[in-house]
C-alpha cells in the first residue's frame, strides 16, 4: 500500500531533466560563448525570430521580382488603380424579375435583392434575353446590354457621364503657309523703318553771317 502523501513526499509522474544553464564559466562546460558559436547573426538575441522572407538584409525575392499590373497590385496598395468597383447585373435577371414597363433603378436592384448595396456603381451586362419595355438607369452598360435593351423598346440611360481619356500631348503641327505670311506680315508692321545713315548737316544761311 503506497506511503500517505504529503507535501514533503510529492513527485512528478515522469523524471524531469535539469535545464541548461549555460554562461555560467568556463568549468560549467556551457561557458564562455554559451553554445552560440563565434561573433554573427545569430550569436545575437533575436537572431532565431525574424520574419517570414528576411534574407538577412539584402533586397528579398518578393521585392525582386517584376510589379505586373493588376486588381490587386502590390505597388498599387491598397487596392490598386485597376481595380473595377461594380456590381454586374444581366438583363436576363431584368427579364425575370421585372414587369414590362417598369423602371428599373439602383434602389429598385437592391430592393428586388439583385444588388447588395446602392454605393456600388451597377453596370447592366448583356448575358441572356430580354423581351420586355423597360427603362434602365445605371451607372454603365455593356455594348451587347445596351443593344438588348433598345432592341426591346426600352431605354438605357447613365446615371454619370463617363470621363473622357486625355490626349497624350505631342509635337506641334507645323504652321501652314497662311499663318506664317501673316505672322511675317505683322512683324514687319510692327518693326520701325531702319535708318537711312547720319543725318546731314543743315548748309549755313548767308544772311545771318
């Protein structure tokens, strides 16, 4: 039958090993480097906790490699310019959901469930049919939706305009013939007539010598 236990008599269930205790002189057997090795990175405190993709410094694959555009660029954070914020809705869904004649909006989308949310631009995209009359207000159109929806009799019309590309600026074009006979005509106008030389001198009048 086993002893009574007591505080003095407790033991663990399995045989614990004594940590290491290293640094503790030369004698301890874990002294003087303290089984880090010689001077470098990783004899230093923190060495064993860098971050995923640290290469010791220099310049990382990650950061090597080439930017290609896209949704979801990393030098375009946070998001990225080419990124596109709609919500796409096929006439085939105006077909089934709405009545010949209707007006269909951005609130009536959302109230019908076809969109989520009204603070996101709606493009009508032209995947399936349609029939019906309808009056379409939305921020974009596909060519195919747009030409579904007039071929149906009804009306697709944008909530904004949308924004013009700018010109990439080139070199001027050559002035015609015309514009620099002009030119050449205003300047000469404009300049004053050259003088002739000295003027000559006055002869002396007789009668006042």
């Amino acid at each position: 039958m086993p002893s009574e236990l007591n505080l003095s008599s407790l033991k663990p269930a399995q045989k614990r090993a004594d940590r290491k205790r290293v640094g503790r002189g030369m004698g301890s057997g874990k002294g003087r480097h303290a089984g880090r090795g010689l001077k470098g990175q990783k004899s230093r405190s923190g060495s064993h906790m860098m971050r995923a993709g640290f290469e010791g410094g220099q310049m990382p694959l990650y950061m090597r490699l080439g930017k290609l555009p896209g949704a979801t660029s990393k030098d375009a954070m946070p998001i990225g310019p080419f990124r596109t914020h709609t919500q796409g809705v096929n006439v085939r869904d105006l077909e089934r959901v709405f009545d010949a004649g209707s007006e269909v909006t951005p609130e009536s989308l959302k109230a019908t469930r076809l969109i989520r949310s009204i603070r996101i631009d709606v493009k009508i995209l032209g995947e399936g049919e349609l029939t019906k009359k309808l009056t379409v207000s939305a921020h974009g159109f596909s060519k195919t939706a747009r030409e579904k929806i007039e071929g149906a009799g009804g009306t697709a019309t944008l909530l904004r305009e949308p924004k013009l590309k700018k010109r990439k600026r080139g070199k001027k074009a050559a002035p015609s013939s015309a514009e620099v006979d002009l030119d050449d005509a205003e300047t000469t106008a404009d300049e004053p007539e050259a003088d002739a030389g000295p003027e000559a001198e006055p002869e002396p009048d007789p009668d006042r010598e």
